[in-house]
C-alpha cells in the first residue's frame, strides 16, 4: 500500500454533484481532492450527457420558495421528506445562480425550460454530447476546481470507507493499480447510484434487468451506496423508482433511438398493453411512471403502446424531440393497420382482448368514468385521447434507466445518516446517491440537476462550518 494522502476534504466521483460540492469547498477555503474512477479527461458520467434542463418537477427552478414546495409535495404525494423538500425549494435558485457565477451558460427555451445548459444537448434524436451543455459544465468546473487548488485525480476508484475513529474518515483506493490510503477530514459520496448495476437493479426495480435498456452512460455502479451500508448508514425508501423513459424497443440494439425519442407524449395520450393485450397501469399518471411499471413486468419487454392516427399526429408530433417523424427515421417499428384486429394480429396479441380494452377505454373515456376503468385511468395530469379512427398503431416498448429515485440516507445538511437516522461524523452524500426527496407509490420526480447541485452546495457549506 502506498504512503497515506491527507486532505481536509476528498469527494468521492466528478458529475456535477461531486464537483458542485468540490468547487463550494474549495470557495470556502477547504483543501479538497475529487477523486473519479474514469480515466478519460472526458470520463463519461451521466452529468455529461444530460438534456440539461435544470427543473423541479417540470418548474422553473427560479420559482419563489412557496410554488416550489407545493410542486414537490404535490408530486410526491407527500412522500418527500419535508426538511429535503424545504432545502430544494429554498435553495433551486440559489443554485441557479452560483452556478452562473462560476461561469456556467444557460439559455431560456421557454415554459419550464427557462435554465437549460448551453450550448443544448436536446437537439435532435440519438446522443449527442460532446462540446454540448453538460460536458461545458463539467470542464468548467473542474478548471474553477484547479484554480482554486483543488485536484481532480482521474482514476481513483473507492473501494471502502474507514469511520471507526470518529475524527475523520480513511480511504481505500485502487489508483494506478496499486491501493492508495487516503485521510480526509471529510467525505462527501457523490457517485451517482446504481442504475448501471445489473445486481441492485435486479434487488429493487426490475427482475430482468438484462431487459432494461441502459439510459445512462454506465458509471452509477452503486459502490458508494455498498461503502456507505458498510458504515451503518440507512437507505431511504424509492431504491424501487427510477428516473427513465419508455422508449422503441428497438433501442436496445439502435443506438439513434435513444435517449431521444422518447415516447412519453404518446403514453399519455393512449394506453400501453401487456403480452396478453391488457392493461396494467395508470398512464394518465406520466411517462416516468410508465416506465417504472413496465420493468416491474416479469418480462420488460413485453410491452405495447396503441393509439390512433390524431395521436400519432398529434402529441406524437408536437413534443420535443417527437416520435413522429424521429422514430421512423431512426429505424423504429411502428405498427400500422386499418382495424383494432388487424392491429393485434402485427402485434401478436389475441384479437379479442385487445378489441375490449380498446372499447372499454373509449366508452369510459366518452363518458367521463375512466376512474372506473381497471385500472382506473387519471385524466387531470395528462389529455387521454380517444382510440377510435382508423388508421391505428402500435409501437413494441422498452424501458431506459437514467437514475435511480432512493439511496443513501441524508438530512437537509447531506449528512449521511445512520439506520436510528443520526448523522455518522464527517460523512456526507449528494447528488443522485442519495434518497429522500423522489419515489413512492407516486414515483415523484422532481429533477435530478437540480438535486444534484442543491445537495452539493449545502454538504460543502456543512462542512466549512464545522
């Protein structure tokens, strides 16, 4: 093992809540070491590839502190903690602007899209990311870092963390293949989760994660997660809620398909069908918890989204980045066909089946009963629209994973807490890491940016007041 390295405060992984927190530290006169296992000057992490539209729940995060927290109780349902929902509310606009101060671009797109990274990553379908918003961002940010004496170790991969002495936390890393032992007098896990690991996926969200497509660019392994549980820090509830999207099934294997289109508008304009052509889920509930039901399905690929030609041509063409035309451009199956039957048939579901949930939909749906539908069918979050004219289609569905909702325990500080909810000394987390503030049975999301960056400021004030 190599001689021991001591710094007052190492940050464990490079988004943008690892160096949010890194670059507040150092502002406040900490020494501070980011340590991050890519390798790349570019190391791919999820905070590279973003949209980049910083939100609270599809708000303007420059909302005053009231309309934000009733937005993220609202779309919670009440199952984010209250003091972290508090810190967000209070803080998105903080954010906002130190993150402006240290140079960061955001253009207006108008409506919730007021603070979007420049120059935009949404620009068309597939992924584009280099020399776009989030990549902008972090190189930024790690140029702030070295000025003011901070370091960035690239390669430096957490293996254990070391509490047990109470005055500061020691570091186990695998650097340069060898086992480097680092003192800090703090630690801030910032590593992003585990929607990239097949095994913690497979515990909470999905039995067949092989069948899930990876919307995200592999780098949330959920180490810090397994080194925080190692010290006795407690999870949160939502470890089985994601952030993602439904998209073609065909971006499993074409990559033009994803991130972007995603299907969302259409979701919520028609209805998605099991393998036996039946409903499972309320699709009036949004995108994201559609895409949350379909990989609690034993086989997540078994999934269709049916709707009509005023759909396609609708809402399928009028959202950003639409389906219609993007999907057939980049190669997607879309089903066609004149009759509900004929449909079923392409599909290959039974005929009979699909042709009741269709009219049972449209029969409650002309009569305003769809509560009563089975499952019942919300209509004041999104506009369902009517199945009923030819041509119809059907579009073959899988789930992508972006991030995970739940994970480490934390208090509106980001200290980690202990499973009798007590801070552990000197240990903090940020960023998509941590849990608290998304999930439940709503699957409440609120905006992985705007939780990253909040979540890292308040760790790095924490510790400058200690």
């Amino acid at each position: 093992m190599k001689e021991e390295l001591r710094s007052e405060v190492v940050v464990i992984g490079g988004g943008i809540a690892g160096l949010v927190t890194a670059n507040r530290a150092a502002q406040l006169g900490k020494k501070v070491v980011l340590l991050e296992k890519g390798t790349d000057e570019k190391y791919l992490c999820n905070s590279r590839w973003t949209g980049g539209t910083f939100h609270v729940h599809f708000t303007d995060p420059l909302a005053d502190e009231e309309k934000l927290l009733k937005v993220i109780r609202e779309a919670t349902d009440g199952f984010a903690t209250e003091e972290l929902a508090q810190a967000l509310a209070v803080d998105s606009p903080r954010l906002i602007k130190w993150l402006r101060a240290e140079g960061v671009q955001m253009i207006h797109m108008g409506g919730y899209h007021s603070c979007i990274l420049a120059p935009p990553a949404r620009t068309g379908p597939g992924l584009e990311w280099e020399g776009r918003g989030g990549d902008v961002m972090l190189r930024r940010l790690e140029a702030n870092l070295v000025k003011r004496g901070g370091r960035l170790v690239r390669g430096a991969k957490v293996l254990a963390l070391d509490v047990a002495g109470g005055t500061g936390v020691g570091l186990e890393v695998l650097q340069g293949g060898e086992s480097v032992r680092y003192e800090a007098g703090d630690v801030v896990i910032a590593d992003g989760g585990f929607p990239a690991d097949h095994d913690l996926i497979r515990q909470y969200i999905s039995p067949c994660p092989e069948k899930i497509l990876r919307r995200n660019a592999g780098a949330g392994t959920g180490d810090g997660l397994r080194m925080a549980v190692a010290v006795g820090a407690g999870l949160t509830g939502g470890l089985d809620c994601f952030y993602g999207h439904l998209l073609s099934r065909d971006a499993m294997n074409n990559n033009r398909l994803w991130p972007r289109p995603y299907l969302d508008a259409l979701v919520t304009a028609g209805i998605v069908i099991n393998g036996h052509g039946e409903r499972f889920a309320d699709e009036g509930n949004g995108g994201v918890y559609m895409a949350n039901s379909v990989a609690r399905l034993q086989d997540p690929l078994s999934a269709t989204l049916v709707f009509d030609h005023a759909a396609w041509m609708g809402p399928g063409a009028n959202s950003i980045i639409p389906a219609n035309p993007h999907l057939i451009n980049g190669g997607g199956t879309l089903h066609k066909a004149e009759t509900i039957e004929a449909l079923a048939a392409l599909i290959g579901v039974p005929a009979a089946t699909l042709v009741k949930q269709v009219s049972d939909y449209n029969s409650a749906l002309r009569a305003a009963t769809t509560a009563s539908l089975k499952p019942s069918r919300r209509t004041d979050r999104h506009k369902p629209m009517l199945i009923d004219v030819g041509p119809f289609y059907a579009i073959p569905l899988c789930t992508g994973i972006t991030h995970v909702m739940g994970g480490i325990a934390i208090n509106a500080s980001s200290q980690v807490l202990d499973k009798a909810g007590q801070p552990i000394a000197h240990l903090y987390a940020a960023g998509t890491c941590t849990g608290g503030i998304e999930g439940g049975p709503a699957i409440g999301y609120i905006g992985g940016l705007s939780k990253s960056g909040v979540t890292g400021l308040r760790a790095a004030e924490r510790i400058a007041q200690a």
